[in-house]
C-alpha cells in the first residue's frame, strides 16, 4: 500500500484545502497522474499519484483542511475501475442553500441520477457573471447564506471563486450586518471612479510587505554602476552565445553571477534570522522578480552558486513564461535566500526596494542611462545605472551592506572576474 500526503506547501503557508479529487476509489490511477488539488492562499496545486495502481481510500475529503504530510489518501496494487470518459466540469457541486437551483452547476458527484454527459469549453458560468466555486469555497459560501452572484468572478483558475475570495468578501465592509450598514458601507464613489475587488495574489502581497515594513529594520544603500564592459562583452557574444547554447544571453545573468560572488563574501546578506538565531546558508537560492498578469511574484533559482550563465538563462525565462501562462508552481515560489528585482524594464531611474521576508537583502536594478562620467580626468558619455541594495539593518551592518553593493559594482565593471571567481 502506497500513502499519498500532502507535500510541502512552501514559506509562510501552513495549510492548503482539499479542492477536488480527479479520480474516486476504486479506479486505476498511473503512476504520476493528477490525483487531488490542493488551494493555498498563493497557488492551486497538483498532487500526483506516487505509484500505479488502485485509488485504495480517500483519508480527506473536498473541502477538508489539511497540513504538509497529512493523510490524503492510499493506493494499493492491482486494477480497479477506468474512469468514466465523460467531461463534466470538475468542482461544480452545488452546495446546499436556501434557494438551491440544478441550473448551477450540474449535479452532485453522489447523486443516484447523472445527466448525460456535456462537453463544456471555457469557465463554467453561474447565474449572476460569478463562475462556478471550488468545493472549499461552496462549503463555505452555504454555512453564510452567500451565493455566487454577490462575490462575482473568482481568482482562481479560469475565474472560479476560491476559498480566499470568500473570506474576502465576508471580511469587506460591504458585508457587515445590515443592522449596521452606515458604519462599515465603503465611501461613495465619486465620477469616473470604478471599485475593484483586490486579487487573493494582490491582497497577499500588501500583506507580505507590510509584514516586512513592520518586522525588518530596513535601511536602502545605492551606488552607480557603468555598464560599458558588460554591454561590450554581450554585444560581442550574445550571437555565438545564443548559437552554442540555444539561449539568448541577457544582463541578468551578469548579475546573478555578481550577487553571488558578494554573497559569498559577505554571507550576512543571505542569511536571516528565526527568533534569537540567525542562520546563515551555505547555498544561494537567488529569487527573480518577475511580472505575471495578476502582479509581481518571484520564482527562485535554486542553487543559483552553481548554475552557468546559460543555466541562468535559460531559467528565467522560464519562469518568465510561466508567470505570463500562470503556471507557476508553489514550489517555484518559496525558499529564496536573497532577490533581485528589475524596474528598469519599466524604465525606473532610482526606487528603495522593500526586502521579501524573512530575506535579509534585495537588490534593485534600474534603467541604462547615458550620462556624463569623469573617467582618467576626462568627461566621457557612459551607459549608467543605479544599484540599490535593501538589507535588514537587524542583522546587516552599514559596513556590510555598503562592500556587498560594492563588490557587485566591481564585478559588472569588469565581468573577467565573474570568470575567474576574483
């Protein structure tokens, strides 16, 4: 008999909800195959079935609240029963209310009758503009007499209502008893003004930054950098680089490499603290900042000490796409050591980065400006940028911080020494 448990669901997340089971008991399921989805506050994630053979028994059910390696469920060995070919919409019951309506969506996965199976393209729609709620979500949405019309389209795939989207919605002053509407009602809107409900992935990152401004002493240091040297370098590569590895080479690279070598140099930046300890890593886990079409989240190279330029490379791009696709994995977003973030590709000069907890350091990139330099006493036009490194001054000192910038300075003006580890 083989265990199928929840696996672990990253930094600051603790518990995840039982979504939907993609397969019932008693049917073959292959090795590796989608079994159960799990929400978070941060992503829906998939759990595979660890070994072939016969979904055994289901330890928890939708809807139930689970812990990283809780009990989902058992596979045995042998053959069961092929699941039926029908594409009904996953997650549509329709959880018990007041005014329950079959044209929801669809019947119960135990009811003793089924219609006959439909094929639905898109995002299954309720009455109202709303999509269809996850089974965590239906099950809360019956026990506050809240239907899907009031709450609207969802955050969670293809616009369907998640758990977080209804805590949201209880939790908004709108919500409050009607005995006590003028105290809590949102302001008026005036003309021109339109009001938008905050995203599960917006509302967790204000959240996590004000966590941050609260926890960390945060301090910003800045320095300049001429990109002269690294540009050169790529201009001269970047075609027989491209070539040979089958990626393009780009400026982050330049930087990871930089940011790894001052991390090594100055371990403090890349450790953090957990109570009275600080606990210092013997390994980079490099976090890029990426944009996505529901906000900035930041994936993390993983043993970025070791990875090659092309590696690099090819890595956030990666995550690039995925991020446009959605289609980032929660373990993907969790366990950096220390971030970089890029505004200069939205063409900010100067900003102070604010640190990812429990990170201790972020380093902000900015735009290439062309400025008038004093080089060997002469007045020379070079490519410029700003660097500004943000560090919590709890367990960063100024001294620190300031050589860290430094080195990184020292290493995109002079890129041989990313070659030769100086």
């Amino acid at each position: 008999m083989t265990e199928i448990l929840v696996p672990t669901l990253g930094e600051s997340v603790s518990t995840a909800t039982v979504a939907r089971w993609m397969k019932k008991a008693g049917e073959s399921v292959a090795a590796d195959e989608p079994l159960v989805e799990l929400e978070t506050d941060k992503v829906t994630v998939e759990v595979n079935a660890p070994a072939a053979g016969v979904l055994e028994a289901i330890a928890a059910d939708e809807g139930a609240e689970v812990e990283p390696g809780a009990l989902l469920g058992t596979i045995s060995a042998g053959e069961g029963k092929v699941s039926p070919k029908a594409t009904e919409v996953p997650g549509t019951e329709k959880p018990p209310a007041p005014k329950a309506s079959g044209a929801t969506a669809g019947n119960p996965a135990n009811a003793p009758k089924v219609e006959e199976p439909r094929t639905v393209s898109g995002p299954v729609s309720v009455p109202g503009g709303g999509h269809a709620p996850l089974p965590a979500a239906a099950k809360m949405m019956a026990e506050n007499n809240v239907s899907a019309d009031q709450i609207g389209a969802g955050t969670a795939k293809d616009g369907r209502i998640s758990k977080g989207d209804v805590q949201d919605f209880l939790a908004r002053p709108a919500s409050a008893p009607a005995a006590k509407p003028a105290a809590k009602a949102p302001r008026a809107l005036e003309g021109g003004e339109e009001r938008v409900k905050m995203t599960r992935l917006r509302k967790t990152i204000a959240n996590r930054l004000k966590e941050a401004q609260n926890t960390a002493a945060m301090l910003t240091t800045f320095n300049e950098v001429d990109m002269s040297a690294v540009m050169s370098l790529r201009s001269e590569y970047k075609d027989a680089f491209e070539k040979k590895l089958g990626t393009k080479l780009g400026f982050m690279s330049f930087f990871v490499k930089a940011c790894v070598a001052a991390l090594k140099e100055y371990p403090a930046v890349n450790a953090e603290i957990d109570g009275d300890d600080i606990v210092y890593k013997n390994f980079v886990h490099m976090g890029i900042a990426v944009g996505g079409p529901n906000g900035l989240v930041v994936p993390v190279l993983r043993n970025a000490d070791q990875m090659s330029f092309a590696d690099i490379e090819k890595s956030i791009a990666g995550f690039g796409k995925k991020a446009r696709d959605g289609q980032l994995k929660l373990e993907e977003l969790s366990g950096g050591s220390f971030t970089i973030t890029n505004g200069g590709i939205y063409g900010s000069l100067l900003s102070t980065p604010i640190l990812n907890p429990p990170q201790s350091g972020i380093l902000g990139m900015h735009s290439i400006k062309e400025r008038a330099m004093v080089v060997g006493g002469k007045i020379e036009v070079r490519p410029m940028m700003y660097l500004a490194l943000s560090y919590d001054h709890r367990i960063v000192d100024g001294k620190e911080a300031v050589s860290f910038l430094v080195r990184v300075k020292e290493s995109l003006e002079d890129p041989r020494r990313l070659l030769l580890d100086l």
